[in-house]
C-alpha cells in the first residue's frame, strides 16, 4: 500500500501542478478547456458524494442550473460582488436541496432515482417561463470579476481543488462512514440510533452545496445561460465520467471528467457526435470495465479491488 | 362544444398511448428489476422506421392502410429484434441490479437517440392521414382516424391485462415479479420467462409507436417526452404493478389534457411533479405499491 504520508504529499504536488498549468491557460481555447475539465471534476465529485449513500442524484443538473442563474442573476442583474454570487448559488442550491431532499429521500432506489430526474426537468421548464431570466432564449452577459479576468481557470481550478478535497475529507470522516453504513444497511444503522432520513438529507444538501457552485463558475465561465444547458444530460454526462473512471475512489470521477472531457472535444471535432460519444463511453463502461479506470490501474498495480460505491439492491 | 366532453376524449385518447408504454416500464421492472431509459428508443424506432417505409411503400396501386400495415409489422418485428439484442448483450446480465442497469440502459439511450440523429436526420416529419374525416360524439369532436386508432389500443391493453391475469405465462411473470426465488422453486424458468416478459414490454412500446406514426409528428427524440411521462405514471401508480400503471397513466393524461386547456402544457407538467411528490408523501411506494 501507499503510504498516506506519501499520498498527502502527490495529492499536494499534483494541485500545485494544476494551479501553475491553470496560470499559463490564458484566455483563449486552452483556458476553457481546463475551466470545463475543473468544473466536470467538481460535478463528478458531488454526484459521486450522493452515491455514498447508495443513490443516483440526477437532481444534480437541477441544483447546477440553480446555482447558475442564481449567480448570474446576482452579478449580471444586480451588479452584486462575485463573492456573493457565488454564496448566493451555493446557499439557493443548499436550501431547496433540503426542502426536495425531505420529501424525496423517502423514498428510495429507482424511486429516488426517477423523481430526481423529474426534478431537473421540471426546474428546467420553470426557467423557460420566467421572463426576467430570459426564457427559452436565456441570460446574457455573465462575466466573471474583473480582478480575475486573466486568471479566471487558476480561480476556478483552486475553488474545484478545495471543495473536491472536501469532499474527500468529508467520505474519510465519521459522516462518511455513516452515509456507507445508510448504502450497506439502513435498517442497521437506525438501530444505533442515528437518525437515517435526516443525515440523507444532509448528504444531500452537501452535495447540492457544491453542485451549486460549480453552476455559478460555470455560468461566469460560459458567459450565457440557457435552460437547455441544465437538462437531465447534464447529469447523464456526469455519471459517465463516474462509470469511465471508476467510483470506488474519488479519484475515479476526477480521472474519468479529465479523460472524457478532453477526448469529448477531439470527439467534437469530427461532427456533433455528442449523444454517440457519452452514449458508447458510458455503455462500455458499464460492460466492459465495471470497476472504471480506477479499477484497471489498481489492478495493474497488483492491488486489491474495492468494493463498489453503489449499492446492488 | 361541450367542454367536458372534448376534455374526456383528449384524456382518453393520451392515456391509450400512455397506457401501452407504461404496462411496458412496469412489466420489465417487475420481472427483472430494470428501469429502462431506453424504453421511449424502442417506441422511437418503430416511428422512424415506419416513417421510411411508408413513403417508399406509398404507390397508388396499395391502398394506405395496406401499406401502413405493411409497414408497422415490419417496423415493430425490426424493433422486436431489437429488444431481442439488446436483453442478451446487454441486460441479461445486469437483471436484478437496478442502479447497473439504469445506468446501461441511460448510455443505450443516449447511444441510440445520438444514431437515430445521425441515419434519420433532424427534419421532423409528418406521415399521410391513415383514415379522413371527424366525428362527433359525447359533444366533442375527434377526428375518425385517432378514434380507430385509441379503440385499437384500448383493445391491446385490454388484451395484454387478460393475458397478465387469465394465461400461465401471465401467470409466471406474476409470481417472477412477486419473488423470483419462490417462482424457481416452484419450477418457473425465471430466465426464460425474464426475455418473455422484456420482449413483451418492447412490443407494447413498439405497438404503441405503430398506432401513434399516422397522427404524431416524428422526430429523432420523440421517445424522450413519452419516456418522463411514463416514468411519472409509473412512479405514481407504484413500480412493477400492473393496475398502478393504468391508473397513473390515466391521472397523467386527465392532468395533461384538463391544465394543458385550462392553463398551459408546461403548467401541466408542473402539476404532474406537485401531484407525484405529494402522493409519494403519503405514500412512498406510489398508489399500488405494496411494502
């Protein structure tokens, strides 16, 4: 096994890299490719959170356009400080994460699985009908602070840093080893006497808190915000960078967000094969590599396999 | 026009369709534990494969239903074939593990609706009327040909819950979707009667595309809009139950059809969202579920 003194010191070693690389990015095409990288990273990491909990979150695309236009309409609408903005996404997200999250955490399994998806969808509708944020045609005009106008992807990629580690933090506390227990065995973890429903719900507000601002960089990254940008296939997209890398370990989604998002652009630039491209990398995945990238490295490493983030009901 | 005699022939006529596909999402989660996404692709191709041959097919010398006829057994035998495919490569193996298999069945999905863009194009298209002509009844009106074509599919699900209900296959695949372990025991072949009951399922949503290709405007994504509402049917009335589905499905069409005419379509699907998190409130199970 690796050390954790020795893993601490690559994990530092590989951000660092990251942050100096995202110095050099500029403002052109390289500097949108590492914020969309950074940002898939950070969606990746918050849909695997929920999934320590045994659940497939496709709400997720609902908080992420939430936080979006909560953003935008902070900074682009009311002049207010990205700073704010940004809280703003994260808090907004937060809150009717715990509000959905009561009520659809019931439930369980497929159930949680198809409401979820109903949810993005439904949110999606809503923004078409408001004509303040633009409708179907969407908001314009999102730009991001102009102290950091050069240096908006170094921005992004330490704001994605931190919260991923986070996040890995939060899966290595006793919080983390509660949501497991939830996946393995939710009855047992009652008779301890914790209270199940509640700490799903907080699993999920984490997860929308973070989801919420990866929105709010997206939409200062994009500039332009439409509801189509926040259909369920954002989440579809999201869960084949988790299958592609793997999810036993967080480092799968960020591997599998890195791979797929880059070979996405070379996929891009034979014709509009999107649909094609997710489709097939997800399918393969699943049928081919049912461990992920993770799960190949680990194996060619000599290692032992993991056991599988979700749940086999 | 009497109001509520046009708003009961809308309601009916979408919760025919809506009818078919749901029977098929909750027949294929009953038998083998998989929530299909690509469900609405099967319903997809039937209506683009049709929408090829009938204007190939379409000669003076046939008469339209002949070739619409022609052109639908072809079309729901390719689609059958199809799903044939898709359960041995693909979802044999992931029976029983719904979160693997939602996941497959959300890449075949996308995977499918990405080819069906590529070979059919984005054009939508309108196929010829089948049969012309309105009629008025109960104070509305409808046209001839949706009518014949409700009554058909009315007569397919009445069809397929006597076949649920009365035959040993029927029979078979309730006692599989009860407990598939006591069903073995009781000498079932689960594995053969998994494939029967998945083949059904695509042929109801293949059915249901045959029936809908003369009065829809097909595109490539046409499944998709069918797939959230019969997910939402499914969801309401209770996953694997064969009653729940018809009810939820006829809830979703009485809401689309009464706050699409009184509010607007998007209100519509709002509604349906309220209405489903309220009853798995009360019930997280949906109507007809059980546990």
């Amino acid at each position: 096994m690796v050390s954790a003194k020795t893993s601490v010191v690559s994990v530092l070693a590989l951000s660092l890299i990251a942050l100096i690389a995202s110095l050099f990015a500029g403002t052109g095409f390289a500097a949108s490719l590492v914020i969309w990288v950074a940002i898939n990273i950070l969606l990746a990491a918050s849909f695997r959170f929920v999934q320590l909990i045994g659940e497939l979150n496709f709400a997720l695309a609902g908080f992420v356009g939430l936080g979006a236009y909560i953003s935008g309409i902070c900074t682009a609408k009311l002049g207010l400080p990205f700073a704010i903005a940004l809280m703003g996404a994260a808090v907004a997200a937060t809150l009717l994460s715990l509000i959905v999250g009561f009520i659809t955490l019931r439930t369980k399994g497929p159930y949680f699985m198809l409401i979820s998806f109903a949810f993005t969808e439904v949110l999606r509708m809503i923004y078409t009908q408001i004509e303040y944020i633009g409708g179907n045609s969407g908001m314009i005009g999102i730009f991001p602070p102009a102290l950091f106008t050069d240096y908006y992807p170094t921005l992004v990629v330490a704001i994605v840093l931190v919260l991923v580690l986070v996040l890995y933090k939060l899966e290595q506390s006793d919080l983390g080893k509660v949501l497991v227990a939830i996946r393995n065995n939710d009855a047992l973890v009652q008779t301890v006497g914790i209270n199940v429903h509640l700490t799903k719900v907080l699993c999920l507000a984490i997860s929308s808190f973070v989801a919420g601002i990866g929105g709010a960089l997206l939409a200062h990254a994009n500039n332009v915000i439409s509801p189509g940008d926040f259909s369920f296939l954002l989440a579809v997209y999201t869960l084949a960078y988790i299958k592609v890398g793997g999810e036993s370990h967080i480092a799968g989604p960020i591997l599998g967000a890195a791979v797929l998002t880059l070979l996405a652009q070379v996929a891009m630039g034979f014709g509009p094969y999107e649909h094609i491209f997710y489709g097939s990398a997800i399918v393969i995945a699943v049928l081919l590599m049912p461990d992920g990238l993770v799960g190949i490295i680990r194996k060619s490493l000599g290692l032992a396999p993991r056991a599988q983030v979700a749940a086999r009901h | 026009m009497d109001i509520f005699g046009q708003l009961f022939l809308n309601s009916l006529q979408i919760s025919a369709a809506y009818i078919l596909f749901s029977l098929g999402l909750t027949l294929i989660f009953g038998v083998m534990k998989v929530v299909n996404f690509a469900h609405g692709e099967f319903f997809g191709l039937v209506l683009l494969l049709i929408a090829i041959i009938v204007p190939w097919l379409n000669s003076p010398a046939l008469p339209l239903a002949l070739t619409y006829a022609a052109a639908g057994a072809v079309s729901i035998l390719a689609t059958m074939a199809c799903g044939w495919f898709l359960y041995h490569f693909a979802f044999k193996k992931f029976q029983r593990d719904m979160v693997g298999s939602f996941v497959l069945s959300v890449g075949l999905s996308l995977l499918m609706q990405g080819l069906f863009l590529e070979f059919f194009g984005g054009v939508p298209v309108k196929l010829p009327d089948l049969i012309e002509g309105n009629l008025h009844i109960l104070g509305g009106a409808i046209t001839t040909q949706r009518l014949v074509l409700t009554l058909i599919a009315l007569c397919v699900a009445v069809v397929m819950c006597w076949l649920i209900a009365a035959t040993k296959l029927g029979k078979a695949l309730r006692a599989v979707s009860e407990d598939h372990e006591a069903a073995m025991l009781q000498g079932i072949p689960y594995r053969r009667i998994a494939l029967y009951g998945f083949l059904i399922a695509t042929f109801l949503a293949a059915i249901a595309g045959a029936l809908l290709a003369p009065v829809t405007v097909i595109s490539a994504n046409v499944g998709s809009d069918f797939l959230i509402k019969g997910f939402i049917a499914i969801v309401i009335g209770g996953l694997g139950s064969i009653p729940g589905s018809i009810i939820g499905s006829i809830l979703i069409a009485v809401i689309e059809s009464v706050g699409g005419y009184y509010f607007d379509p998007s209100l519509a699907t709002l509604g349906m969202f309220v209405i489903t998190m309220l009853v798995l409130l009360v019930r997280p199970k949906g109507i007809m579920g059980n546990g």
